[in-house]
C-alpha cells in the first residue's frame, strides 16, 4: 500500500498517474477534498481509498503496518501567505508527525521540501547537509521547509529509507487549479491567448536585463520520475535537488509559449510589485551532482520540449496527466 498526501494537487496527482502507469493500484490519497476544484485531478486514476488531510495521522497510526512507502507531497505552498502559524501547523508539525509515524512502522518516505529554502542563494544551490542549517528563506513558506530539513538532520532516529526533494520552479499539467501560485507558463497561455500578450516583471536588478531573470524550470514529468526511481531503488538517504539544473530566462520561456502557440511574440514589462521586490529572486539553478550521482541516469525535458508538450497535449484541451 503506497499513500500519496497531497495528492488531488499538482505534483501528487501527477504522481499518482506515474505510479498507475507503474502498474501500482493499491494507493490511499490524502487530501482536502472539499475543495472541488481540484476534483478533476484524479479522475480516471486507479486508488484504493480516500483518505481527508486532518484525518491521516489517526489513520496512519491505526494501518501504518501495511503502508510500504508514503510520499509526504501535501503541503501549504502559499508564498504570498505571511501567518506563520498555518505554516507550522500543516508543514512542520505535520510532517514531524509523518516522519514519526514513519519512523514507528518502518515505512519509507519521501517528502516534499522547496527551493524557496535557498532564499536569494547567498550559499549556492548545492543541496549540501551542512549548508541547510545557515540558509535564508525569504517567506514563512520557505521558512518552515527549512525548518522541517533542519529537524529532520537533527534525528537520531529514521525511516528505512528517506529522501526531501528540494523542488524548484515546477510546471506541467494538473495545475488548472492554482490560482495565482501556477506557473508562468500557464498564466502566459491564458494571457496570450486572451490578450495576444504577455506582460512580464521588469529587473529591478542591475545586473538583469527586462526578462533576464532565471530561474530553473522543471517539467512535473520529470519531478514525478525521479520520485518514482526513489521508491524503485532507495539510494542513499539524504536531502536532494530536483530541478532541470539548468536555469532559463522568462524571455525563454515567453517565447517558447508564443512558439507552442503558433504565435509571434508580443512581451511587454511592468514593475514588480513593491511588496515582494525585496524578496524577488532573480537566479536559482540547481546542482544535480548529488541526484545524478545517486545513480539516476535519465534526461530531463528541455524547456523547449517541456513547454511545447505541456501546450499541445495539455493546455490546449484542458487534458489532465
């Protein structure tokens, strides 16, 4: 039994399809699944029950002996969210409490950690165990995912198996639901496609042009593979990247949008908005050595081909993975 947390949002429901397509059925879900937005997520996936967020750990503690890997991909992601206390209910205790119960029935796990942890990337972007305890986040969300790390190295007692995925700038499909926290690409083919173009943050940043900022895009297919070869072949435990480890412009990923969409390009720029200007990160990249040296061989999507799939099976015809 595999148990997916999260799972009706964007990654996990992803995970969900890859771990179908794996042959895999007997997964429990957990989620809050009064929010009917995100209903379209699961359809058509093969689950063994339905588990309610605020229920899983009564439930993990009654059937934590037949659960053989959890994937803790759940999470408050908010980062425009300042009460620090939502944070430390549903991302820090709350997995405390997974890891816990992984702990007590031997189950392997892994979670969902965030590149937002690196902050404006004064100690690089290596996912080096020493370095995590000096990082600095820049919101309450990515506060309480360095937080949970942190905890998490201080242990003296773990899972079997464990692994936190430092996820950087991920897009794909199954992310209809998101609001204002989808990505980029999604909001660019809505705003082209209603508008004919595309308004992107000027720098505020000598050092980058009107578009020039980079940051490291992930394809989900790509994300929701490595969680796969994870489970397949537990190497060893540790916090890792997971991001394309090449960092793009908007510019890049603008103009691949207009190139999906069979379109010229049309980019204009307004400021970034005061209350997060001081908080805007204009370079991430992730160093992969560590993942690729775990003996994870297989290529990611460029953004070329990450953006043109997700476009032409996907957003286009509201198609979920």
């Amino acid at each position: 039994m595999i148990v997916v947390t999260g799972a009706a949002g964007f990654i996990g429901s992803c995970l969900v399809s890859r771990l179908n397509k794996a042959g895999h059925e007997n997964i429990v879900v957990v989620d809050d699944f009064s929010k009917t937005e995100k209903d379209g997520n699961l359809e058509g996936k093969t689950i063994s029950a339905k588990v309610g967020r605020k229920d899983f750990i009564k439930w993990l503690s009654d059937f934590g002996s037949e659960v053989t890997f959890i994937y803790h991909i759940g999470a408050r992601t908010d980062t425009t969210e300042f009460d620090k206390r939502i944070f430390d209910e549903l991302n820090v205790n709350y997995s405390k409490d997974i890891w816990q119960l992984c702990v007590k029935f031997n189950i392997p796990l892994v979670y969902a950690s965030s590149a937002a942890t690196y902050g404006l990337g004064e100690f690089g972007y290596k996912d080096d165990h020493t370095v995590i305890p000096n990082l600095k986040p820049l919101n309450p969300y990515g506060d309480s995912k360095n937080n949970f790390d942190i905890w998490v190295l201080e242990q003296d007692e773990f899972p079997p198996f464990w692994a936190g995925l430092k996820f950087f700038n991920v897009y794909g499909p199954n992310e209809y639901h998101k609001g204002r926290m989808a990505s980029v690409i999604f909001h660019a083919f809505n705003q082209i496609g209603a508008t004919g173009g595309m308004k992107l943050f000027r720098s505020h940043n000598p050092d980058y042009t009107d578009g020039g900022q980079l940051r490291d895009f992930v394809y989900v297919k790509d994300v929701v593979e490595v969680c796969h070869y994870l489970m397949a072949s537990s190497p060893e435990s540790g916090i890792y990247n997971l991001g394309s480890g090449k960092a793009r412009t908007f510019l890049d990923l603008t103009k691949n949008t207009f190139a999906a969409m069979g379109k010229e390009p049309n980019i204009s720029f307004i400021d970034t908005p005061e209350d997060i200007r001081d908080k805007y990160q204009y370079f991430t990249e992730a160093d992969m050595t560590k993942l690729i040296a775990s003996g994870y061989d297989k290529p990611f999507h460029s953004l070329e081909d990450g953006v043109h799939d997700y476009l032409k099976n996907y957003l286009t015809s509201s198609t979920y993975y």
